[in-house]
C-alpha cells in the first residue's frame, strides 16, 4: 500500500513431498528423491522431505536397500572440496531440525541415522526415517534439513492425500511413467 509501484518476491516454506507409484523408472526416483532431499544440506525451500511411496515401492526390500545406500554415498563435507555432495547446515541444528535429526517418533525407524561430524556441529550426513506416520510431527514439520520421511501409502489417491494432508508447501513431485496417474496427481495435488 505504502509502495505500489515496488516489485516483491516472496517465498514461502515447504514440506515438500515426491510421490513414487509402482509405474515409476525406481532408479532414477531414487536419483531424484536423493537430490532434491539432500542438494544444499536440504536447506531450500523447494527441498523434497517426504517420501510418500506406494505400497509395491514401499514392501520393496531393493528400493529401501537402494535408497540407503544411495544417501549413503554422498560425501559430506566443506564446500571448498570438490568431492563433497553435501555441505554443512547454515547453523548449528536446534528446535525442530535437532529433534529430526536426533529423534524418532513412534513406529519410526532409521533407514539411514544421520551423524553429526565430531569437530563441526554443522556438519551432518544425511538421514532417512522409515515408517513416518501420517500426522506425525516429522510428517507434519517443516524440517529444513537433511532428513527424508518415508511413509507408505496404500495407492496414488492415498498418497495424494498424505501430501495434501500437510497445512502448507511450496513444490510436489511424481515419479510415475502413467499418464493416466500423471493427469490424477496434476488434477488433485
């Protein structure tokens, strides 16, 4: 009001999810699960923190072992070294990141626990919790951080749902090679 003639930009904050079906390419939504959740320490808002998988992705023993293994292999590090694939979190983890990266809440597993590096308290590997529970806090929360949370999800309209479930978000994904789920997830995300 004050200012009409003045250009804004403004972002909002996420929990952004990526749905993966049972018509997905599996490797490459691993590929892009991993990224998107661990690119810039998972510290942008556009970031992936969930992981909502049907249930034929979900029972998959190769995927789960896979995806672990894929978080795993970045290399973590300081941003002056050409190796790394994730740099340090912006500041030390406290509230709500600290409690993710520490804390599992029930029915909650580690796929892979996050570690702190014990000479950088900004430094953390990346971490997935497994078997997050609709209405949980890591579903519900706004992490910004590297965790990934994985829930399962009985089909496409269920998964939909678990995303739309949450009261903010800024990006969504779909990992389906179906056209058919494609139009379904476009019409209801």
């Amino acid at each position: 009001k004050i200012r009409p003639g003045l250009d804004l930009a403004a972002e909002t904050g996420g929990k952004n999810a990526i749905i993966v079906t049972a018509l997905a390419d599996r490797d490459l939504a691993i590929k892009d699960l991993v990224q998107s959740a661990f690119g810039h320490a998972g510290q942008k808002c556009s970031a992936a923190s969930l992981a909502i998988l049907e249930a034929e992705v979900y029972d998959d023993p190769q995927f789960r072992k896979t995806l672990a293994q894929a978080a795993a292999s970045w290399k973590v590090g300081l941003p002056w070294d050409p190796a790394t694939r994730m740099n340090p979190v912006i500041h030390e983890p406290r509230g709500v990141l600290k409690r993710a990266l520490t804390t599992l809440e029930p029915k909650e597993e580690w796929l892979l626990e996050p570690k702190q590096d014990p000479e950088n308290p900004c430094l953390w590997s990346p971490g997935i919790k497994w078997n997050v529970q609709p209405g949980s806090f890591t579903h519900m929360t706004e992490l910004f951080g590297p965790v990934l949370a994985v829930l399962r999800a009985d089909n496409l309209q269920h998964a939909i749902q678990l995303a739309n479930a949450v009261p903010f978000g800024l990006t969504s994904g779909l990992q389906s090679l179906d056209d058919r789920e494609q139009a379904i997830w476009l019409e209801q995300i």
